[in-house]
C-alpha cells in the first residue's frame, strides 16, 4: 500500500514535524512498508469474529472513587528542562 | 429605485456544554480531583503528567455521575460504551491525546425543558459524552519570548461534555438553557458547576436563516464567554452582525469567534478554518465499559427529585403562587430549609408564611452574603424560620417585632422565642396600655385626626404606626386600630 507524498506531509502536519524533501520520500517509503506489513492482517478469516474494539477479552476495568497522594512536586518538575514558580515553562505554541 | 422589503433573520443556536466532575479522585488516576486554590503541580501523579509506561483506571463515580445526568435529561443509556484517543498536539495535553469518547457516548439523546421565548419548550440533547480535563495553560512574555506555563492539576479532571441539537433560537433561549442544565447538574449534585472556577464551561454554535426557511446558514462557533449574560449578549450581537452582512448580500464566514465582555461584541480567532483532523482510535489501555440494566436501574432510585418536579410539587402541597415555589425550589439547600421550616412551624397552613420569610427578609441576609449563599451558612436554621412564623401566627410577636427577631437570630443564632423574651418583643394586647397610647397620638396628632373625621379614612394608617412606634411595634395593631377607632368616634 503505497503512500502519497501529500499523505506524509499531511500526517507530518498532524503530528507537528517538520520534513524536508528527502525526509518526505524517506518516509513515504518507511510508512508505506509498515501498512504493507500490517496487510497480513486482512488475510486472516474473520466472518466469525464479531466486531471489537479490544483484542482483550475484558471490561469494566474500574476502581472506586478513592484519593492516594500525589506524587511530590519535586519529583514531578525533576525532568523539565524548564520550569518556574513551580509551573513547567514551555516555548508558546500558537493553535495550529 | 424599488426597496426591498427587510428580510426577517430567525437564529438557530446549539450549545456544547464542558462539566467538571465532582469526584473525590481524578477521571483515571487516584489524584485528588479539588485542585481549586492548590499550588501548581501538586495534584500530579505520573499518569496525569502522561508518563510513559503508565495505565489508566476508570473512575466509576465519574461514569455515574455521568449516567445519572443522562437519566434526568431522559437519555438513552447504551448497553456498552468505549473510551477513544483524540489526537492533538498542543502543551495543554500531557501525552498529545486526550481520553475522549468518539462514536460510543454513555448517553445518547434526550431533552431538557425550558423557560423558552415563546413559553415551556424542548431542547433535545444529540448526547452526553465523558472525557478528561486538560492541564491549565498561562500564556506569558517576559520581553524575550512568549511563553507557556503549565500547571498540571487540571490535566485528567473528569469532565462531562454535553451537546445539545440546534434547538434554541435566541439569546435568552441560550441563556435560559444554560441556567436550567447548570440548576440541574446541582440538583444532581454531581458538580460545582461554577462559572467562575472553570467547572461549567461552554462553546455556542449558532447560524442565521430567513425566518420560515429550513437549511441552515453558515455556522460561526462562539467562545470565550463566561457568564449567562454574555451568552446571551454574544448571541444577539452575532444576530446584528450576520443580519447585516447578509441584508448587504455579504457571505458569512465559517469560523471560530470570541466574545469580548468590555465591548459585548465577538471579534474572529483568525484560526486557520480547517476540518480538524483528531485521527480518533479506540483507547487501547481501556476494555470497553458494559453498563447493565440493573446498574442503570439503581442509578435512578439515586436521582432526587428534580426542580420542576419540586416546583410543581410545592404549589399543589402548599397551595404556593408559581413564582414563589419556584423561588424555593431554586436550589435544592433552599428547598430541603422551606419544608424543614414549614415542618418546624408545626402546621402545614403556615407554609405561605414560611416561604415569605425565606424569599423575603431572609434571602435579604443572604444576598448580603453573596450570591450564591444558603441558609446554612448562617447561624440561622431552618428551625428558627418555622418557630418565627408560628410567633407571628400564634400572635405572640407582631410582624415588625418579627424582623427584630430574625434580625437578631442572624447576629446571635439564638431561637427566636427566647429573643423575644429577652428582648421583651411579647406583643402588647393589654387593652387598658394601648389605650393610653391611643389617647396620647390622637391629642398630638390633630392634622391626621382631622382628615380621618373629614372622611379619609386611610388617614388612620398613620395613627396606627404612630401608636406602634410609640410601643416599639410590640402593639396588637387591631386592638390598636380599634382602640384609636373608638376615641375618634367619640370625639366627632
């Protein structure tokens, strides 16, 4: 299933990265091997299999409304490259 | 050159409505959800702050509370219900999706009634959907860059979204609708649903027609707006501006517009007007929900009785006018005191009594307050309300003594009879006192008495008061208007 370059670069857009012209076709190429990988699937027999939308045979995975602490603030700016007055500080990112 | 007769625009408006939850814990972590008033980034667990490796748990409450909202507005419950990923990439989202619900909401359909323009009306409900908060964002610059600063004690709130059909057609009808769903989500006491604390939020979609057409016009999405009344004026300033475009043969445009609070008017976000693309798959750390009949069932022995039915319930039990029960069934704290005070009053017929004091020289303390206090924020309860209104019956304390006492319950919490003891409010009906009294105002009096023997007959009103005021308002004022009624009789 061969990509187009318009559909890398549209999918770049969605996940904000930015491709040069090489990159793009690095890429079509490298997605368009994945989905064909993933092809293999359509070839398994499935009429008996009702539709899901887990592979998992479980539901209702839940708990009761209880609190536990949360972690300590320390631990949770500890790997923000920048942070202030207790906040992460990131570059503005205007709405695409 | 001919004029064109002024085409009637008819606005078509629908709301999308966003709740907080009022969860103890967070919508798939164990984090406290109240982060009101806490410092940044201590309601933080690695699962909200979208760690890797981390798993999600759902909070049932949260999809309780949810239910029981879709159970008041009439919803269909699905048998079975599933968590989506909606992706999108910005700072305020920890892990670049969201936990949403895509094609398989908890409710589907419904309505909610309304005071509408036109009298009661319907508005129908597409569904109601549960998803998480995202973390809260400060937009800031200092000199050097614009920057974000992230506080993280939002991200993974349950939130509740609501998305009604286009079925309101004017601002009030927004607004109105806005007010009814809000008193509801507090009745169902499933959330703060305060304006001001970022728990009820909601985006308007409106779009403009020729009044007795059926397609609709182009759509504009209305944000920004954080109270009823901008609802309302954001909605009728957008009637002014389409209509205008339009009636000059202008197109509107299909875009997202904020309302400005300082001007009452909505100046357009710019944002580039593209399908968003959120590229929604199924939660894969999230087995599906299955929500059985039976679950369904309890849930609505869990819903009170709502504030229609309350009203309703008021008018025909205690013979109330509809204003007035629907003033007490305003909140449900309001209406849990009036039939409390009315029970603590000892007789049902002193219920009109009762709820003249709760909407009259009670909520008048309340309001100085704040908006939105109960009784039980007071020293007064309920109790004092009922015993004051049997004293008053009972004739033990005049009606002005009456407001001395509440007066002073609200300063002491003291029970309104031994106020009246001690204060010595006992109402005077000693025949032989008032009539000193009597005699005393008509000798000082002449301007009032004469008019009275001149024929107006009102002019006894006066004579009345004066006599009260000389007694402090403890005075029976009929014995008063009889004993003043009698000297001025014997002296024409």
């Amino acid at each position: 299933m061969a990509l187009t370059a318009d559909e890398v670069r549209y999918i770049a857009r969605l996940a904000r990265v930015a491709l040069t012209g090489d990159e793009v076709e690095r890429m079509r190429e490298q997605l368009s091997n994945i989905l064909d990988h993933f092809q293999a699937l359509n070839d398994v027999p499935t009429d008996d299999v009702p539709p899901t939308a887990q592979s998992l045979d479980l539901a209702n995975v839940d708990r009761p409304d209880q609190t536990h602490p949360p972690a300590d603030r320390e631990q949770v700016l500890a790997n923000a490259p920048r942070r202030e007055n207790g906040f992460l500080r990131v570059r503005a990112v205007l709405e695409a | 050159m001919t004029t064109k007769a002024r085409t009637e625009y008819e606005v078509v408006v629908g709301v999308e409505v966003h709740v907080q939850l009022k969860t103890r814990s967070k919508m798939f972590c164990a984090c406290p959800r109240d982060y009101y008033n806490a410092e940044p980034n201590t309601h933080v667990c690695p699962v909200c702050l979208g760690a890797p490796g981390v798993l999600p748990v759902i909070n049932r409450e949260a999809v309780h509370f949810t239910i029981l909202a879709g159970l008041a507005m009439g919803c269909e419950i699905p048998a079975e219900s599933k968590f989506d990923r909606k992706n999108y990439p910005y700072p305020d989202l920890m892990k670049g999706y969201q936990i949403s619900q895509y094609d398989r909401p908890l409710c589907v359909g419904g309505a909610l009634e309304i005071e509408g323009d036109d009298g009661p009306k319907t508005v129908r409900l597409e569904r109601i959907h549960l998803e998480e908060d995202t973390a809260r964002l400060l937009h800031r610059d200092d000199g050097a860059e614009p920057y974000s600063l992230i506080d993280v004690n939002r991200s993974g709130v349950p939130l509740m979204e609501l998305v009604t059909k286009p079925d309101m057609r004017s601002g009030h009808e927004t607004a109105a609708f806005l007010r009814t769903l809000r008193q509801l989500l507090r009745y169902l006491e499933i959330s703060d649903a305060d304006m001001e604390k970022g728990s009820f939020r909601f985006d308007v979609n409106l779009s403009l027609r020729p009044r007795g057409t059926q397609p609709l016009g182009t759509k504009v999405e209305l944000k920004n707006m954080n109270s009823f009344r901008s609802a309302q004026r954001g909605v009728e300033f957008e009637v002014q501006r389409q209509s205008a475009i339009l009636e000059s043969g202008g197109r509107i445009l299909l875009e997202t517009r904020g309302f400005v609070d300082a001007t009452g008017e909505t100046a357009s976000q710019r944002s580039k007007e593209e399908a968003h693309d959120y590229r929604y798959f199924p939660e894969p750390d999230l087995p599906p929900l299955r929500i059985p009949a039976e679950e369904v069932a309890a849930l609505r022995e869990r819903l009170p009785e709502l504030p229609d039915a309350k009203r309703a319930r008021f008018e025909r039990e205690y013979g109330l006018p509809h204003d007035e029960a629907a003033l007490l069934a305003e909140t449900r704290a309001r209406a849990g005191a009036f039939e409390e005070a009315v029970r603590a009053a000892g007789d049902p017929k002193r219920a009109r009594a009762v709820a003249h004091w709760l909407i009259g020289d009670v909520a008048r303390h309340l309001n100085a307050l704040g908006a939105d206090a109960e009784l039980a924020d007071t020293r007064v309860t309920p109790a004092h309300i009922g015993e004051l209104a049997r004293l008053v019956e009972e004739r033990t304390v005049t009606a002005s003594s009456a407001k001395e006492v509440l007066d002073a319950a609200f300063e002491s919490g003291e029970m309104p009879a031994a106020i009246v003891e001690a204060r010595g409010l006992r109402i005077v009906s000693d025949a032989g006192a008032i009539d000193e009294v009597a005699r005393r105002v008509i000798e000082a009096n002449p301007k009032a008495v004469d008019d009275y023997r001149g024929g107006k007959e009102s002019a006894i009103k006066f004579l009345v008061g004066q006599v009260m005021r000389e007694m402090r308002g403890r005075a029976d004022p009929n014995g008063a208007t009889e004993a003043l009624r009698s000297h001025l009789e014997a002296g024409r």
